[in-house]
C-alpha cells in the first residue's frame, strides 16, 4: 500500500523527529533517579536455511508442524514485497478437554526473516482470538502503512488456545479460558525465543509486543504478567477490564431498547431504532457546536475531550422533541434519558457503577452503531456467557445471545465475572485482567517501555477507563509515569480505528527509539485517510482537504493550535 506524500513526510519526521527529550542515561545508566536504558538491537543473518532450521527445532510439549521457505515478494504487507523468511507453524500443549470433549491447543506461526534486525515482536489478536493471522507484525492505528516483519522482525502470532470453530464456547473449558486470559502468550514467549536462538545463533537482543483491543488487553496483561520478557508495549484501545466492558454493551442494549419504534422477527426490540443515523448524526453535531474551538481549532476534531465534558450537555444542548414526530432533528425526553445512561456506563439498581462512563464526542457513525446496536447483543453476550461468567452458561444460550442480552440482570448477572465454581478455579477477573493493574515497577525498573492509545469515539472499550487506569498508574510513581509509560488518546476514532479522525500512524519506530535511545516521544504524528489515501476512512469528512495530519499528545497534553495551515500537524502543539 502506497500513501500520500505528505502521509509520507509525516512518516519520516515521525522516524527523524517525533521523539523527544532524552529521559534517561546512557546503557546501563545507574545515575540516581535514572532508569537503565536498554541496549540497541544488533542485526543477524539466519544460519543455513528453513529446511536446516527445521531440523533442529525442538521444544517441549510442541509440535512444529511446517516450515517453509516464503520466496521475497510473496508477501505483501502495506504495499509492501516483504523479503524472504522462513514461515513455522505449530501448536503447543494438544489436548482433549474433560469438560467439553474438545480438542484444544495453543496454535501459532512464526515469521523469520533471512536478514533480520535483532528484534522479536509478538503480534496480539483482538477480538475473542481463535484465529492463527498472518505473522506480519501488526503496527498501530487505521491502515498502516509498515509491519514489524517488513521492519527486520521476528514475528508470531497465535490463535490464543482454541480456535474460531470453538468461539464463544471455548469458555466451558476451564483450561482454554486461562489461555486465552494470558496463559498463551506466557507460554508461547519462551518457546519462540528459543526457536530464534536455533535460527540466528542468538536470541533476540530486544523483544517488543504489540495489539489493540482485547490484544491492548493482552499488551496489558503482559506488561504485568511478562514483564522480564518485553522490552517495549503497545497496547492499542485496550479492553483492560474486558468482563465489565461486555456487561456495558448489554447495558447500552437494554437502554435502547427502551426507546425502540420496532421489533426484530423474532420479536425482540430493534434497538437500531433507538437511536438512528440521523439522530446521532444530529448529536454529533451539537457536541461539535459546544467542543470544537476548545482546542483553538474549529476542526472538526475535539482534542481537548475533558473540557468538552463540562461543556456539553445532552439536556440542554440538544433539541427535545415536541411530538411524537422523530425526523432526525431531536431527541424525545425518554431517548435523552436512555442515550444518557448509555454515556454514564452500566450500573446496578443500587446505581453502582459496573463499568466506565464514556466521552462525549463527535464519532457517532456507523463504527459507533455496529459496538452498541449490533455487536451488544451478539458478539458481547457470548463472550459473556460463556468464557466470563462462573460458571458458564449452559451452550443452547448460544442460539439466543440477544434475548440472553437484553434480559442479562445488571444485579444478579454482572458479579458472575468475580465469581469461581469448581472446576473453574479462576474468575474471569483474574485471568483476564492485569494483576495489581497500576503496579508497573518491574517492567519499570528493567528500562522497559509501555505505550497506550485510545480512541475518544471508542464505543466499546472506553477512554475513560483507560485514562482513569493510567491516573493510578501516575499515582504509583509518584505522580508522574511519563519516564516509562505514556498514554495518547485519538481525537474522534472509534474502536482500534475508524470515526472522524486522523486515525493512522505508527507506535513501533517511536517505542523503538525510547527503548534503545532514550528518545521519549513528546508527540507522534497522526494522519487523516481522507479520499486520496490508498485505503480511505469514510468518516472523513470531504471538507478537512488531503493529508490533515494532527500531534498526538501524551496525557494529559493536548494538541492545541497555534498558527498556520490548519491540516498541518505542526501548526499544534501539546500543552
């Protein structure tokens, strides 16, 4: 995939320039109040060939099942011929289970590059895993426009401990359920360093992880859980409390329900109804009227999402609807109720909090609807049914996950997620969340680096959650994390990607640069996929122009405007 030329620039003053003041000393620094700084990675050349590589590989409880030699230009990743490399596939730890009678096991590739850069990259699924992807190596936001495998990586990449024929029932087994959590990667880590060891004659000189969504999750977990092994972290819109994000989107359903004008063929409300195209376009454009300028631009883009907050009021800023009439122009009194609760996150009847409030923000789209008016009441409630609830539903829920969603018990329900039950000796707050989340001192104190993103527009996962998890991570290192974790929040983009935003950039060269020069990243540069992008995001709007490209800030800066052009990321700074 090409890109734009001034997408281009932005790529090269990313590479050049994006990072900031040298927060540490030199290798292996041991100044007072500095932190190590890790040693650069040194390239090496792969020893013999695939088939000799495949002749000693060996670990235990593993089953190397191929191993190819990948021609160069046979791949391709953003566009690009990838170099020759060798491709492994295998599984680990093959079992039948004693619960479902099913066959599980941890399946995974590997990508290995005949010149590679010292590197390994673990590449997280999103989603509820089950699938072996292509080990390309992944990088951050909407269409990038590189990959760690056409960087000099080694990448993997595994299906989590099941497979996609086994989602979501997958959860009636207790085993695979802990796989899925964090088990694969704890046990995969090793294995795959030891096989770049075989290959090179050496393991990798830095290890680097990477994933959005449920694989921000797996970023998460591993910072906590791994921390001896991964050197730099992204963790892209992170699903860090994931069974009480899912109890938020049954939530949302049960809201529009509420204020839904028609039924489904089997009878349920069509809760796509209950808040229409028109109407969040509408409301869309009131947060928009109130939030826009905050930031010095009327944009388009709310960058300063706190101050909108206070600004925005969905009482008072948005028309109530004086009829029954509902023409995309108002809300009625009991839509603003429902819409509202929505935005103040799932509750119990106590009105306790069961999951995060969400922002305000203008990426109310078709990416917004398909979390909250589709997969709320599909994708959501089998994951909780079946792999966070203790103990699992029975498996004939699964031929009716929306009725199980919209009558899911916000008091009876939603504490299942802490419980365990005899075979399952974990709850899935324990296996799918980072322990002790905000203690970060071992990955700290190692010189590791851990970077987070997060969209505003997120539907499902929300930004609120996530800046209030990075506070606590603040306030365990005396309030101030920035010297080795960095969150930046996405002006408008939805899920991992998408919404009215500049959606599209790289994480892994400014992480590399932290990591083995010292070089924190003050900004990353971020861009538009307007119309003349090679893969274009239709939240763009036609009049932001070509190639708008924005700073992304570490929280809690702010991209505000200066002076100049304003698609320019240089006419913004962070403050």
């Amino acid at each position: 995939m090409k890109t734009t030329s001034i997408a281009l620039a932005a790529a090269a003053m990313l590479a050049l320039t994006a990072c900031g003041g040298n927060d540490v000393g030199s290798a292996g620094s041991t100044d007072a109040g500095a932190l190590p700084r890790l040693g650069a990675a040194t390239p090496g050349t792969l020893a013999g060939n695939c088939a000799a590589l495949a002749a000693k590989l060996t670990f235990a409880n593993t089953v190397f099942t191929s191993v190819t030699d990948v021609a160069a230009g046979t791949l391709n990743v953003a566009g690009k011929p990838i170099a020759e490399h060798c491709l492994i596939q295998g599984n680990m730890n093959q079992r039948v289970s004693s619960v479902d009678g099913k066959t599980y096991a941890i399946g995974f590739e590997m990508r290995l590059p005949i010149a590679w850069n010292g590197r390994f990259f673990y590449q997280a699924n999103g989603g509820l895993d089950g699938n072996v992807v292509t080990a390309s190596g992944v990088i951050s936001g909407g269409a990038p426009t590189n990959a760690a495998l056409n960087m000099g990586f080694a990448v993997i990449s595994s299906d989590a401990g099941h497979s996609s024929t086994q989602n979501p029932l997958f959860g009636l087994d207790p085993q695979a359920r802990l796989d899925y959590g964090y088990n694969a990667v704890a046990t995969l880590t090793p294995m795959a360093k030891r096989v770049i060891k075989l290959a090179y004659g050496k393991g990798p000189d830095r290890s680097y992880f990477e994933g959005c969504s449920n694989g921000g999750r797996h970023a998460l977990v591993a910072a906590a859980r791994s921390s001896a092994e991964y050197d730099g972290i992204i963790a892209g819109d992170p699903g860090v409390h994931l069974p009480k994000a899912a109890i938020g989107e049954m939530w949302s359903a049960q809201q529009f329900a509420r204020v839904s004008t028609a039924t489904t063929a089997n009878g349920l409300p069509d809760i796509t109804t209950g808040f229409t195209a028109a109407e969040r376009q509408m409301v869309a454009s009131k947060i928009l009227s109130k939030c826009d300028a905050l930031d010095g631009a009327t944009d388009g883009l709310i960058q300063d999402i706190k101050a909108c907050q206070a600004n925005f009021s969905l009482a008072n800023d948005v028309p109530t609807c004086t009829s029954n009439v509902r023409d995309g122009s108002c809300l009625t009194s009991a839509q603003k109720d429902a819409i509202g609760n929505v935005f103040s996150g799932a509750r119990n009847s106590a009105g306790t909090a069961l999951y995060a409030s969400f922002p305000y923000d203008a990426g109310l789209g078709a990416g917004w609807s398909a979390w909250k008016q589709s997969n709320s009441i599909t994708l959501d409630p089998g994951a909780a049914a079946f792999t966070f609830t203790t103990p699992p539903q029975s498996a004939s829920v699964l031929s009716q996950l929306a009725a199980y969603a919209l009558n899911f018990n916000m008091d009876s329900d939603a504490p299942k997620i802490f419980a365990t039950s005899g075979v399952y000796g974990e709850s899935a707050w324990s296996f799918m969340t980072p322990p002790d989340e905000a203690n970060l001192s071992a990955l700290k104190q190692r010189g590791a680096k851990l970077i987070v993103y997060h969209g505003t527009s997120d539907p499902v996962f929300s930004s609120n959650d996530t800046t209030d998890w990075y506070q606590r991570v603040s306030a365990a290192n005396g309030g101030d994390a920035s010297n080795f974790a960095r969150l930046y929040t996405v002006a408008g983009m939805n899920h991992c990607s998408g919404g009215p935003s500049t959606d599209q950039f790289d994480m892994l060269t400014p992480m590399i640069a932290w990591v083995e020069q010292g070089n924190a990243p003050d900004s990353v540069v971020a861009t538009a996929r307007d119309a003349s992008n090679v893969i274009p995001n239709a939240d763009v709007p036609a009049d932001w122009g070509a190639g708008r490209t924005r700073p992304l800030c570490p929280y809690p800066k702010v991209a505000r405007y200066q002076r100049g052009d304003i698609n320019a990321a240089s006419s913004f700074v962070c403050s």
